[in-house]
C-alpha cells in the first residue's frame, strides 16, 4: 500500500472533509479556498486545529496555482484572523508547494500515515477476548467523558478540548465517538470519522488515560472504531500515529502509506 497513488488521493480528500466539517461544527469556525490551498479554522489555539491542505482542485490537476501566490494568500488568511496554523502537504501530490514552502525557510516536519485494507482485517480478525472493558458510543450525557479522556492522555486544557472535540462532534452526522468504560470509570477514547464518497475512514484521537496505560485499552478502542468503519462499508482504514501509538497499529495490520509535511507558521512575522 506504500505510496499507493490512488489512495493518496482518497486520504487528501478525506483530509478535506474532516477538518471542514469540524471547524464548521465549532462556532466561529470556517472554510475557505485561499490561492489553491484551502483554510480551515477552527479558532483553536492550537495551530494544529488551524491548517492549509492543497486545495482538491489543485490537486486533481483541475486548478494549476503558483506555490507563492497560494502561500501568502493562506499567510494573509490566517494572519487577518489572528490565528497560527499548520501548513499541510503531502510531497507527492504537493511537490510545488513543498519546494517553495522550503525556499521561504519553512521548517517541515515529517508526519507518517498508516492504512489498513478494512475487509482483509474484518475477514481475519477473531472474535475479541472478554475484557473487563466496555465501550460505548459517545451520547449527549456521555461525551463529556471522552473530553476527559483525551485531556487526560495529552495533558491539554479541558475547557479547550470541550469547545474542539466535544458535543460538537454529536453534530455531524459522519462522527462516532467510542469511550471505554473500567469499573464505570471512562478510561479510553477514540473517534471515527468516515468519508463515504471515497470509501475511507479515518481513526482519530485514540487516547488513554496514563494511569490505564498497558493493557490494551488503545487496542480495543480502535478495534471497535475500525469493526464500526467496515460496518458502515468503508473498505480503507487511515490514521495518524504517535510516536507512542505506532507499534500498536502495526501489530494490528496497519501500514506506511505515506509522509505528510508540516510547519508551524505564525500568525504573523513577529510571533
């Protein structure tokens, strides 16, 4: 799957539906097309809910842009919003705009992509073990122990988590929210977020508390993401891994896709 083309295309655009339907799920939130890179904020804080992917156009061949013009077009963008934002791009689909990205100085980190073939993993995966685990999907009266969860195994601001990854995500209709439950205590979360038009679904924010750490409570919350995925009848599963995650969605069938690039960009010159 390594560098398979078509489904680096499918990721971008599942990328794109993501991120939209969050930042406009959060109020004050917006989408825009900025030169041949679309904007997408959330008004978090954290430039990683703020960011700038090749726009789809762009990338299917349909618009042609000059990495320069779309660059500072997004740089304006974020910096009238007053907001740092994280600059997106997948080298082999985004070459032009890696390479001017680089000559402006911007410091691009690599961030790896996992896949996973979902009907190769439904068909020969065993029945799951009884665990002392329940896991339940997120309702109004219950998302807030995700909230909890997340925080917890990020060490981030409740409050923040709340606004960005909490009853707002009940809102959209392609969501699900997993929480894992030990002796009545939320220990454990994931998110599902599929793109049916492409057939591909994304796992986000697989979080464990510290305390609970060890003993396959981030396995199983995948693992019910990914059954609710192939039930839905995505046949491609894509994540993001942590350093700390990777081995984990390796043993589970997981593997490399690809590297996106990242940089950090401030609002402006000064911060």
């Amino acid at each position: 799957m390594l560098g398979d083309r078509q489904v680096l295309r499918r990721f971008h655009g599942h990328l794109h539906d993501v991120w939209s339907r969050l930042a406009v799920s959060i109020p004050g939130g917006w989408v825009e097309e900025s030169g041949g890179l679309t904007c997408i904020a959330t008004g978090s804080a954290s430039p990683s809910f703020n960011l700038a992917l090749t726009s789809a156009l762009a990338v299917s061949g349909a618009a042609r842009r000059d990495p320069r013009v779309a660059l500072d077009a997004a740089h304006d963008r974020f910096a009238e919003a007053g907001l740092r934002w994280l600059l997106k791009l997948q080298p082999d689909l985004d070459h032009e705009v890696v390479a001017h990205a680089r000559r402006r100085g911007l410091d691009l980190d690599e961030e790896p992509v996992y896949a996973m073939d979902l009907r190769a993993w439904a068909s020969s995966t065993a029945p799951p073990s009884p665990s002392p685990l329940s896991i339940s999907v997120a309702g109004r009266d219950t998302i807030d122990d995700a909230v909890e969860c997340f925080a917890a195994a990020f060490d981030a601001d409740a409050d923040a988590v709340r606004r960005e990854l909490g009853p707002n995500l009940l809102t959209i209709p392609t969501f699900t929210v997993f929480v894992g439950y030990l002796a009545g205590e939320p220990v454990a979360s994931s998110m599902l977020a599929t793109t049916h038009r492409v057939g591909l679904a994304g796992i986000y924010s697989v979080a464990t508390r510290p305390d609970h750490r060890g003993r396959g409570f981030g396995t199983a919350l995948t693992a019910a993401a990914l059954a609710e995925a192939a039930r839905q009848g995505s046949d491609t599963a894509v994540l993001e891994p942590s350093p700390l995650g990777a081995q984990m969605y390796r043993r589970m069938g997981f593997e490399p896709l690809t590297t996106y690039l990242e940089a950090i960009v401030p609002a402006s010159e000064g911060d």
